[in-house]
C-alpha cells in the first residue's frame, strides 16, 4: 500500500511537472498574486477568474522545482468550481496532509501531495502554490512568501495594474 502510493506520488509529480496543467498567463483574471519561495527558488503568478464567490478558472505562470510545479497543476486542476470558503478549507486539510502524510478525509486526487511529508524541506514548495491561490481568490492580491518577505515595489505595481474588478 505505502509503495503503491509513493509510485504513485513520483508518477503523478513527474507527469504534472513535465506537462503542467493550466500553465498560462490569464488574459480575463479577476485576482492574481504572487508566492515566492526563496529557500527554494520557486516563483509563481497564479490568476483566478473569480465569479462572485465561484473560482470559475485557475492558472499559474512561473518557474520552479517539480514539487512546486506539480503542486500548482494539481491545485489548479481541483479548485476550479470551488467557492472561496471551500479553498480556504481545503488549504488548511492539504497542509495538515503535507506536514504529517495524514488526512482526516478523503482528499481525492490531492491526497498524492502526502507523500511530500517525507521530504520535510519540500512541504513549503507544496505549499506555496496553495499560498498564493488562496491570496488571490481572498482578493488580497499581494506576494506571499514562504519567508513572510514583504512585496517588492514593482510587484505592488503589478498588483495595482490588475486590480479592474
Ligand atoms: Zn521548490
């Protein structure tokens, strides 16, 4: 069972991150924000089209490692459809399920992000993805950072350009 899910887990991370899902800059997004992992080097822009409180789409530009990228593909693929109070929820149950490989419920799909628990310097490469989507569908529109480092000036710029709801 363990060996059938972790072949699984470096099976699905390796497809997602040679071919990510919904890797493109969104022309009509609503929110968007940035995560940066700089323990790391993962960077990512990830763009919701919000409808009231319906994410209707999600996609995600940037560069990073496998398990950041992976990660992004397979959240933007299991959000869509989701209101913001489910993200929000479903965030706080993936990062119980990064940290301890643990999960109260059937988590579907994201339940292959667990095996991350055993690498304990990539859980903050599964979760910044997580982080940045859940900034932008809250319309906080910021960067979030893995470190807590604050926006830089041409990323509040940015911001400002995006924020015509
Ligand atoms: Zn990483």
């Amino acid at each position: 069972m363990f060996d059938d899910l972790n072949d699984l887990y470096q099976e699905l991370i390796l497809d997602h991150s040679k071919s990510p899902r919904n890797f493109r800059v969104m022309a009509n997004a609503t929110a968007t924000a940035q995560g940066t992992n700089p323990l790391c080097g993962d960077n990512y822009r990830v763009f919701a089209l919000m409808d009231g409180d319906v994410v209707k789409d999600l996609s995600f530009q940037g560069s990073g490692c496998a398990i950041s990228k992976a990660s992004a593909s397979i959240l933007t693929d299991s959000l869509k459809g989701k209101t913001r109070a489910d993200v929000k929820a479903l965030f706080d149950k993936v990062q119980d399920l990064v940290m301890t490989g643990k999960s109260s419920e059937n988590l579907g799909k994201l339940a292959v992000l667990g095996g991350v628990h055993k690498f304990p310097a990539r859980v903050k490469c599964a979760i910044l993805p997580w982080h940045a989507v859940l900034a932008a569908v809250e319309g906080k529109g910021e960067t979030v950072s893995t470190e807590s480092v604050g926006p830089s000036p041409e990323e509040s710029l940015a911001e400002k350009a995006h924020e015509k709801i």
